[in-house]
C-alpha cells in the first residue's frame, strides 16, 4: 500500500524582497494551511517535479531530467544547502522509466534554482529536511513535452514508485500566470546579477500581465481533475497567458502522479510579485 498526496504552489523570487500587499499575505496564508495538511499526512519522500530558469539546464535542456544529487543554485537569495537524494533510488526510478519508454535524462549534481527551493523552504524549512527525489520538466525552453506526455510521464513516475510502501508527496512549483522578463532571450546571456537587476527594473510591466480569468479557469478544472479539459490545454495556449505560464506543467505531473480526486485551491494575483500566485493540494489517496 502506498499513499500518495499532491501539492502545487507558485513561485516568485520577489517574494522574500518586495512586498506583495494582502493578496501576498493571503497567499502566504495559504502556503501555512496546506502545511498543516502535509504535516498531517506525513511523507517519508517528496517527489518534487520543478522547472529550471536555464540556469541548472542551460546548452542541453531535456525533457525530463531525473536528478541524482543537487544542491541549491542560490538565486535570489535561496539556500545552497544539499537536497537529501538517495542517488540509488533516483537511478532506479530513471532505469524503470526508460523500461517503460520515456527517454529521460539522469544528471547529477544539479544546481536547482528557486523554482525548486522557494517551495521547498516554504513547506519544510530547509532543502535537507526530508528526502526527496527532483524531477526537472522542461518548462522553459521551446519545444517543451505537451501536456498530454507530462501527464502519462507523471503517472509512469508513480507506477514506478508504487511498490516503495512509502507515503509520498508529489509536489510541483512553478505558474500560474505570468511573463517573467529574466527569461526573455536577450536577458538569458546576462549574469545572474543583471537578470535580478533587470527583473527588478520591469516588475511593474510584467506584473500587468497576470491573467486571473485563465487562472482560476485552470484551478477549477484542476481542483476538480478534469482530465479531459487539462489534457486539451496547449503549447500554444499557454504561450498566449504568458511565456511562464508552461510551468504548469509541474503542477499537472505532481496531480496526475498523486491520482488527485479533487483539491482545495487558493488563488491571488499579486501585482507585485508579477503572477498568479496559487496554492491547491489533495488529499490522502491509498494505492493498493
């Protein structure tokens, strides 16, 4: 028996510097009552499916990346520290995965940014506080994997797992809406110092970009694992909310791995913080 339980958050690195007015606090608020629910539930294992901003996967960006070691890139201000990665069962998983037909890459020593460690902070406090076993999607570069690949790697990744006995958290972080001006193609060529400056300089345009209706469009069909509407949601769709709106794919992978059956969502466009910024988790789901 294994159960399994899903949580999604957005993530901004503005987060810690600017302040993002009540829609920030509630936001915030939010983050604090799943963490309740994720105490409740208890994982032995997290299985955290995140993007990278081309720092970690820069020249070669696959698909899917499962990371044998990593330790945090330390951008804007995240943690350096080591995740707790059991390389054997993380090679395991990848080996299992190939078996099954996905291509996925194996990296090790993986420097993952704040879309991997602003969530995990968060919710645990620190990057070794539990073990876990990341999965990088590509989110970021085009051609990224449709929705409907994300969704059948996703449930490929739990099959793997079902056997474990352990009560695993699937998680992702990254959306929901929002144009994040570091990642347009001539920032990408700066030094992290000049993309957080250049950030910093356009935040207000870019926080005019937030598409709440597509929002909490999404959330609905989420909350209520709408496979049908999620699987129809497009490339192309999603470069019309915005350019880093693509990380939900994250969110999708983390639902359809934990075989969610509904959730309890939260949502607040945070001018400040340029994105839609949402919270949602399940609830305990046993797998025989």
């Amino acid at each position: 028996m294994t159960d399994t339980m899903a949580f999604c958050a957005s993530h901004s690195p503005l987060i810690d510097t600017v302040d993002g007015g009540e829609g920030g606090e509630r936001f915030l608020e939010a983050i604090e009552t799943a963490k309740a629910a994720i105490r409740d539930f208890a994982p032995d294992l997290v299985v955290f499916f995140g993007p990278d901003h081309a720092r970690a996967l820069d020249n070669l960006v696959p698909a899917f990346t499962v990371v044998t070691s990593a330790n945090g890139y330390g951008d804007w201000g995240t943690p350096t520290d080591s995740y707790d990665v059991d390389a054997d069962e993380a090679t395991a998983l990848a080996t299992t995965l190939l078996s099954r037909g996905f291509d996925v890459a194996l990296g090790s020593d993986i420097h993952l940014d704040h879309g991997f460690g602003q969530s995990f902070v968060q919710v645990f406090g620190a990057l070794g506080a539990i073990p876990v076993l990341p999965i990088v999607i590509n989110c970021a570069r085009a051609p990224q994997p449709s929705i409907g690949r994300v969704i059948e790697f996703a449930r490929a990744v739990a099959a793997s797992l079902s056997d474990s006995g352990k009560r695993i958290l699937f998680m992702g972080s990254g959306g929901l809406s929002h144009t994040p001006p570091s990642m347009s193609k001539e920032v990408l060529s700066m030094t992290e110092e000049e993309r957080e400056a250049y950030s910093r300089r356009t935040v207000e345009k870019a926080g005019e970009l937030i598409k709440p209706e597509w929002d909490a469009d999404f959330l609905k069909i989420l909350a209520d694992s709408d496979w049908d509407s999620l699987g129809a949601i497009t490339g192309e769709e999603l470069d019309s909310v915005g350019s880093g709106t693509h990380e939900i794919r994250t969110w999708l992978a983390a639902w359809a791995a934990a075989d969610a059956p509904n959730g309890t969502s939260t949502y607040e466009s945070v001018v400040p913080w340029i994105t839609g910024m949402g919270v949602i988790y399940s609830p305990t789901v046993s797998r025989a």
